[in-house]
C-alpha cells in the first residue's frame, strides 16, 4: 500500500471520526433542549391546574374587582394560554422567574439564597454514601450469601423502608436532646448567625473563608446529623447497587483467568472487578446526588434547613405559585444538568462509549 493512500484512508478515518463526535454533541444538545421544554410545559401546566389563584395571592381575599382585574391582567392570565406559555418561556430564558409574594424579593434572588444549603447538604450526605456504600457493597459481594452480605443487605432494606421523617425525628431526640452530641436544627446557633458573612452560601466553606474555626465547628456540628440521615438513604442505594454490579463481574471469565494467573485476590477486586463498575457506578452516585438535591425536602423541614426544599413548601403552603414553579424549574434543571453530567463522565470512563 503506498504512502498517499495510506494517507487518504487515515484521513477518511479521522473525518469520520470528527463527524462522529459532532453528530453525538449535537444528539445530546438536542436531547437537552427538549428534556428543559418538557419541563417548563410540565411547570407552566402545574401552575395552572393547582386549585390556587395567584391573584388572590398577591392582593388578597378583600381587595375590590378593580383591583383583581388590573392585577390579573398585569400578570397575563387574561392571554389565551399559549401565549402565556410562551411568555412564560421567554421570561425563564431571561432569568426571570417573577417576584415572590412572600418574601416581595426577585424569585431567582431567593433561590440564589437559599440553594447554597440544599447543595451543601447533599454534596456532604453523597460524599459520606459514596465512602461507605462502595466498600459495604464490594464487602457484601465477596461474601455472598455469609453473614457480612446478610448485614449489608438488611442494612440497605433499612435504608429503604424507613421513613425520612421518623429517622430525622429519632435522631434529634437520641443525639441532640439525649446525648447532646450535635447541634439542633439550623444551620448556626443563634448566637453565631450575625458573625458570618456570607461569600458562597456554603456555611463551612465561608467559615475556612473568615478563618473563625468556632464557627467552622459549631456549623459541623449542625449539619453532621441531617447529613448522615440523607447519607443513610444513599448508602442503602448505592450498596445494593454495588453489590449487584460487583457480583456480576465476579462471574465473569476475566476473573477467572486472573486467578489461575495467580494474580492477588485484592486486586483481582479492587483494581479489575471495580475498576468496571465503576463505569455503570457513575450513573448510580449521579442519581443518588440528584435525589437528595431534589427530595430532602423532609429533612430540611425537621431540622429548619434554609434549604430550596423548605423555600418551595413555605411558598406552597402560602400559594406563592411564582417561588414554587422557580424553586421546581431549578430543581428539573439540575437533575437534568446531573444526568448529563454523569453521560460526559461514563463516556471518559468507558472507552467503548467513545467510539
């Protein structure tokens, strides 16, 4: 085969290749962009078929029909409803999620505000499933049907059976109120909260920040309970999920020949059977994140969290519909940007998917 046609098969190669790359970019930007329509139709719709009128809302049970009609046309819900829902769009393409009628602040202000302590309590809680959940499923797996995979498995079954609400409860009443090993609810005592300015919104991060190790513990001891309960909840899942994965790598050829080659039972599990679940383990801690960023609205409700989950139920019990549909577009867009996220990372992980 001579040089110059060697040279033009490599180049067809690689134009394929490149043309490859940009027909899955674009798949995924495509696939994005409908996934985030899907949502705000699911959100626009929400809003107008709850029984709460967000006039009444804003000006209250007793003001004149005047007053109703101006403010009901002031916010378009005399437009026919596909033109509200293009508006509806286009404000949230601008940012601009309306203004809260229970705080009177920019509904994205708010969520600004009160987002930071939702993401630091679930990046903490994932964090601590993660370093227990992998090494309890690895453990149950290498010991099927003994009693450490018994103890594993009933620990996960646990983990999914108990209510939210009542671990939270038994916790505050066994470590705060009896032993006294945490703070209680909130994310500072009150004696602390004027000491802090805020740069992050991540109350430990700010705490390194103002180099105030008092405040740096006294917020540890506050979110170490409510992170453990969430992180309980993702240990159970990503256990389970690890010990499923690790057993069907086990059974696979490749360990098989690994052993007779005399290769070491450690790393036989920790460097090859792991090292390919790892790849499928991605999309599972990327689901868990998702979850307890979106569902630790209990939690945050027991322990006084000023989280995005309090912010919405507030707004909902008070008919705030313009704080409960930002607070929901932000939580669907974050689970949205988690998943794909954990897409980009399977691809890098699994040179199969690169291809």
């Amino acid at each position: 085969m001579s040089a110059v046609t060697r040279k033009n098969r490599d180049g067809r190669t690689r134009a394929r290749l490149s043309s490859g790359k940009a027909g899955s970019l674009l798949r995924l930007v495509f696939s994005l962009a409908i996934t985030f329509f899907g949502l705000l139709l699911v959100t626009f719709l929400i809003g107008r078929v709850l029984p709460i009128d967000p006039v009444l809302a804003a000006v209250g049970d007793r003001a004149p029909q005047a007053v109703y009609d101006r403010v009901r046309e002031e916010m378009g819900l005399n437009l026919p409803l596909w033109q509200q829902f293009f508006i509806y769009i286009s404000n949230i393409l601008q940012g601009d999620f309306g203004r809260s009628v229970l705080t009177s602040n920019p509904v994205l202000e708010d969520i600004k505000r009160v987002f930071p302590a939702t993401l630091e309590l679930a990046t903490i809680a994932t964090i601590i499933g993660v370093i227990l959940g992998i090494p309890a499923g690895v453990f149950a797996a290498i010991n099927k049907g003994k009693w450490p995979d018994h103890v594993v498995r009933v620990i996960g079954l646990a983990g999914y059976s108990m209510p939210i609400f009542w671990l939270g409860l038994m916790g505050l009443l066994v470590f705060y109120m009896k032993l006294d090993w945490v703070a209680g609810p909130g994310r500072l005592d009150a004696f602390y909260v004027d000491f802090i300015e805020p740069t992050t919104g991540l109350m430990l991060v700010d705490t390194l920040i103002e180099g105030d190790m008092d405040l740096f513990w006294n917020a540890v001891s506050h979110i170490i309970l409510p992170a453990s309960i969430l992180a309980y909840f993702s240990l159970a899942y990503i256990a389970r999920m690890t010990r499923s994965f690790m057993l069907e790598q086990l059974s696979q050829e490749y360990i098989l020949t690994a052993r007779v080659k005399g290769i070491s039972e450690h790393r036989i599990i920790w460097r090859h059977a792991l090292g390919n679940v790892m790849v499928p383990l991605v999309t599972v801690i990327a689901l868990s994140y998702a979850n307890l960023l979106e569902g630790s609205v209990l939690t945050e409700i027991i322990f006084a969290w000023p989280g995005l989950g309090l912010y919405i139920t507030n707004s909902l019990l008070n008919a705030d519909m313009n704080a409960v549909l930002g607070g929901t577009v932000v939580v669907g867009a974050v689970f949205i940007s988690v998943n794909m996220l954990s897409d980009v990372l399977y691809r890098f992980l699994d040179p199969r998917a690169r291809r």
